[in-house]
C-alpha cells in the first residue's frame, strides 16, 4: 500500500476522575445514605452579599438543612458534615 501511512488508534483510557475534577459518584441506595451539600450566594436590595449552605438528602432529594449567613467559613460547613452520613458530596471539587 502505497500513500502516507497513519499510525493505530489508541484506547481511551478509563479514569477514576470525572472531567469537572470530582470522583465517580457513588449511587445512594437508602434515605440518609448519601447527602449533597453547596453554596449559593446572592445580594440584598443594599448590595450587601447573603450565603446560604444548603444540605440535601440525594435518595428523597429532601432539603435537610439550609444555613443563612452572611459569612460562611470552613466551620460551619464541616460542622453541617459531622452531622450527618459518611458520605458527603460537594458542588465544588476539593482544591
């Protein structure tokens, strides 16, 4: 065969890690099994910033806990954490 030649396709490789950085996510089986938590901020009429930590079962999709604050550092999230099952997942990926 004549003309240029093309070297053979390589297989994808299986990852462990999602694109968005987060871990292959664990389907929950039962209520309490697996909970989501994540952060929404938005603003008051005067411009000053509200956040709000919201907590949510991921079997019922109940919201379990929802936390207003106008700051909302590192502890408040782990003491929402502590609280609950061993299984935790956040909307933004550990840094």
């Amino acid at each position: 065969m004549e003309g240029p030649k093309v070297p053979a396709r390589q297989p994808k490789r299986g990852r462990l890690w999602l694109n968005d950085g987060s871990c292959v996510r664990l389907r929950p089986e039962r209520s309490n099994h697996v909970w989501a938590y994540g952060s929404v901020e938005d603003r008051t009429r005067d411009g000053r910033k509200l956040r709000m930590l919201n907590v949510v079962d991921e079997y019922t999709r109940e919201c379990l806990a929802i936390r207003v604050a106008r700051r909302l550092g590192a502890a408040d999230v782990i003491d929402r954490a502590t609280c609950g099952p061993t299984t935790d997942r956040s909307s933004q990926p550990p840094r």
